[in-house]
C-alpha cells in the first residue's frame, strides 16, 4: 500500500494527457459550444474570460430538448456546469496539473421554462489557494457552486461541484 505522501498507480498514469496546456480562452468556448454532449443538448458557451475565472453558459427550452413537464431536463441543467470549474481551474494553473471533478450535487429549485443562464467563477486567489495546497505534492479537494437562472431572474438549481487537483510532477 503507498504512503500517502507516495502517488498511486493510478494517480500517474491517469490524465497525463490532461496535464498539457489548453489552448486559448476563445478556442475553449467554440470547442465547448460545438462538443456533441453540449451541442445536442441545447447548450451554448457564450463567454469564458481571458483570464480564465469565469464561464457563462445557457440553454434554450425548446420543444424538442424539453422534458415532459415541459422544463429544462435535470441533467442538461447540470451538463450547463460540468466541465467549467475544472477548466477554468486549469486555464489558470496551466501545466502541470491533474484536475478532475471528484463529486457533484445539484438543487433544483424551479422549472426552467426559457432561457436558463449558468455564470460560473473561479477567482485567482482561490486558484493561489489550490496550487499553494499541491507544491508539496498533496492533493486539494475544493467546493464551488454556480447558479442556474432564468431569463426572468428565478433560480432555477443549484449546482455544487467538488474539484480535485493535484501535480502531475
């Protein structure tokens, strides 16, 4: 059994392609807008900032991506969050890292019926935190939580996400 200060098998071979550097800010949100999980499922990214530390995604309520009670599906709503912290986490750590979503929840709190809009932030001194907690090889697990809400101002769910990181090193 490795100590814990030792990384397990599976801590150096998984994501080693995960550890390289992203490409830019802009080319992230056509790619993420364009990936078919996200494209079929209505969901567009309009905005991730230069700095990596924010993320604005939304999905339009159509007929044909409605659930039956006529509202934004659960999972769409949470697929509108999924990828972003762990993006925006490696945008600004850059290479180097494995980051991965290690656990989520979400709360839905009313029906999306229109346009739903989820902006989701990661600051740098929270990023700062995350890489002073992993120089010494150590993992970091961290909560982040983003809202989804509707074109009339309603919440619409809460999602929680759990990020873990550690150098790949």
């Amino acid at each position: 059994m490795p100590t814990p200060a030792e990384p397990r098998t599976s801590d150096r071979t998984a994501g080693r392609a995960g550890t390289q550097s992203l490409p830019g800010p802009q080319v992230v949100r056509r790619i993420m807008s364009l990936y078919p999980p996200l494209l079929g499922a209505g969901v567009r990214v309009t905005h991730i900032a230069d700095d990596w530390t924010s993320v604005v995604a939304t999905h339009r309520i159509r007929r044909w991506n409605r659930n039956p009670n006529r509202a934004a599906f659960g999972g769409t709503l949470y697929a509108m969050t999924d990828p972003f912290f762990g993006i925006m986490a490696r945008g600004q750590l850059g290479a180097g890292y494995r980051v991965w979503t290690s656990g989520a929840s979400i709360e839905f709190i009313a029906p999306g019926r229109e346009l739903v809009t989820a902006a989701m932030s990661l600051p740098r001194e929270e990023v700062a935190a995350i890489r002073a907690a992993t120089d010494d090889g150590s993992k970091s697990i961290t909560s982040h939580t983003a809202e989804v809400v509707s074109s009339a101002g309603v919440l619409v769910a809460r999602v929680t996400q759990q990020l873990y990181v550690r150098r790949s090193d």
